[in-house]
C-alpha cells in the first residue's frame, strides 16, 4: 500500500470528531510544508510487535548519532492518541524551545521537547501551530 493511501486509512479510522481534526490538520501541514517527502509509520517494530501510536511524517532531516552513524527521519509528525492528537516537531536540540516559544501562546496544550498534545483542535491556535511548525523545520535543518 502506498504511503497516501496508508495516510487516508489511518485517518478513517478515527473517531468522526478526530478524522475530522487530522484531515484538517494533515491538509494544513501539507500547505504549510508543500512538496515535502511524506512518511507512515504503523506503529510496529521489525517483529509486529506494536511500539508507538501509527504516525504520519511531514519532511525529512538527516539525525546525527554520537558514533557518527546517521539516519534520515521525518521533521514533523501527526499522530491520534487516547486522548485526541500529537504534534511532533523534531529535530531540534534544545528541549525547553517549544515549551518556551510556543507553549503558552498555544492555547490548550501540553508542549514536551518535542510534542505538542491536545484534546481537539478547537482547544489550539492554528497559526501558533503553524509557526511551531515553520520554525522547528528551519531549527531541524540548521542544526
């Protein structure tokens, strides 16, 4: 199955009110990031076994391991969790930036290091979202 495919159906299986808020949401990023490389991740490690909530991925940057193997990976990822979605903005070093930047101007949502958490998309400020977005892409890239 393709990777858009793979997309459509895991939005479809979510609750109405949370396929509505991730299509919204996975439009947008599309927008906001237009022509970037596309990831779906299901969740399971190399054996089947389930290790993470399935994630959508937006972008690609290259990770740098201490032994200076590397890895490409996505910057920005979507993905439903038990108690509505998570934003993931990745790749940037210093894990107090979200919070700090954006975590008060977001509304209703709990920024980690790298994830912004909320209940429903109503609870958030869209154009923070989406300059979270815009700036952790440029950081990702840069450092």
């Amino acid at each position: 199955m393709k990777v858009k495919e793979q997309i459509k159906e895991y939005i479809s299986t979510q609750p109405e009110a949370k396929c509505n808020d991730m299509q919204v949401l996975h439009s947008h990023i599309l927008k906001t990031l237009p022509g970037c490389k596309l990831w779906f991740l299901d969740g399971t490690d190399n054996d089947g076994k389930t290790v993470s909530n399935p994630n959508i991925g937006y972008g690609s940057y290259t990770i740098k391991y201490a032994n200076g193997e590397t890895r490409e990976f996505y910057q920005i990822g979507l993905s439903a969790n038990t108690s509505g979605i998570s934003v993931y903005v990745l790749g940037i070093k210093d894990k107090a930036y979200l919070a700090n930047t954006y975590g008060k101007k977001l509304g209703k949502a709990k920024v980690t290091g790298y994830c912004i958490k909320f209940r429903a998309l109503k609870d958030i400020d869209l154009d923070v979202l989406t300059a979270a977005i815009q700036d952790g892409v440029k950081i990702s890239l840069r450092d």
